[in-house]
C-alpha cells in the first residue's frame, strides 16, 4: 500500500485526542473517530504512521489496532470482556505448581509467590494454589472482588490488560504490569517461567524462540498501550 500522506499530527477533541494525516482525524476498521483518552497515547499512535516509508506496512500498526478494538468492540462490551478476565483469575498459571518434591516447584514459589502475594495484598483477597494440574475452584467472593477491580478501567486499558492477560495466561501477571512502578520485563519472565525450564532442561527450537519473542514484544506493547492510556 502507497503512503499518500505527507503530515501526520495529533490534535485535541472533545475531552480526547486523535492522530490527523494532513490534517485529517483517522477513523477506526469500523469507521468510528478514532479518538484517544490521554495525548500521551495519540502521540505513540502518531509515531506509528509518522515512521513509515513510501510504502505502508499493515503489519506496523498494533497500537492503531488496540485503539481500533478497544473503540468498536470493548466501548460496546465491557462487561463481556471483563468477564473473560475474571475467568483467567480461576486459571491463573501462577497459582498452578508442580509437586512440592519436584525441583521447578521451588523455583515457582521463589519467582511466583512474591508476586502473587503482592496482588493479594493490593486487592484484598486470599487465592488457592493449587500442585498439580487438577482445577481448584477459586473462592467466588475473592473473584467479585477482582471483577469489582476491573470496573475502574477504562476501553483502553481493558484492551491493553485483555491482550496482556491472554499472552501471560495469568490475570495476576496483567495486573501487575499495569502498577506504575512494576517492571514489565520482569513480569514477562515469570509468566514463562515453566516454558522457559523446560527449554534449558530439553533444549530450544529456534522456531520456538522465535515465537516467544513475538509474544514478549506482544505483551510488552500492549503494557505500553494500557499505561499511555492511563495517563
């Protein structure tokens, strides 16, 4: 696809911001003003198209694309996708340890349990862990309470901590990441934690890697795109 644009600017509308290409305020897929909560977020959306070159790359826009979702799909579904999030909570890869005698149990409880505990603390509520792969239903009234948490998100930020969610397979890693002085990176590490054990004791594929790459710089975007929301 040709670039047939030659400026790309942010502007301030209506208590929001939208990116313009000479002048012109984008649209969403679905045709909506693709209007954003915080200048801080028009500007990294900006920079998506400000970079391109003669010719456009569809691949080089997942912050267009989040703001796109959390406009025509989130605005209109909050409570569906809040909901989706609460199930990760009963599901959470870091309340599932190995058994207590095998060695990645210790290393689960030395890189989890500070972060879980951490997650307890903030949000007032007390979670199962669970060795073993077998479900254990957690108590419904900590799940409330969570699903109460996630009321005070905005679209956008809902967008940005559903992706992160999916990609950790844990609600507490997504969460987390959203704590302005919590460490992204990091976070990204401990939800691996059991892929990555399995790596250095099996050996690694470099298709794998290549994977697992791709989901890191997926989560840490989409941390980037929730926190420039919240600004």
């Amino acid at each position: 696809m040709k670039r047939v644009y030659n400026t790309v600017g942010t502007r301030q509308q209506a208590g929001a911001w939208q990116v313009t290409l000479d002048g012109r305020g984008l649209k969403t897929v679905r045709g909506a003003d693709q209007r954003v909560p915080t200048q801080a977020l028009a500007k990294a959306l900006s920079a998506e198209w400000d970079i391109e070159g003669e010719e456009l790359n569809p691949g080089a826009f997942p912050l267009r694309d989040m703001a796109d979702y959390a406009i025509d799909v989130v605005v209109h579904q909050r409570a569906e996708v809040a909901h989706g999030l609460v199930a990760y909570a009963d599901t959470d890869t870091l309340l599932y340890r190995a058994d207590p005698e095998e060695p990645l149990y210790q290393r689960q409880r030395d890189v989890w349990e500070p972060i879980v505990t951490a997650f307890e603390e903030k949000h007032g509520v007390a979670l199962r862990r669970v060795s073993g792969v077998v479900h254990a239903q957690q108590d419904e009234a900590a799940l409330a309470t969570i699903r109460a948490a996630l009321t005070r998100f905005d679209p956008f930020a809902l967008a940005g901590l559903e992706a992160m969610t999916r990609l950790a397979a844990s609600l507490t890693i997504g969460l987390s990441a959203l704590d302005a002085e919590a460490d992204p990176a990091a976070l990204w590490r401990a939800a691996c934690l059991e892929e990555e054990w399995q790596a250095d004791h099996w050996g690694r594929d470099d298709d794998a890697e290549e994977r697992r790459i791709k989901r890191r710089d997926d989560f840490l975007r989409a941390c980037e795109f929730a926190r420039l929301s919240q600004r």
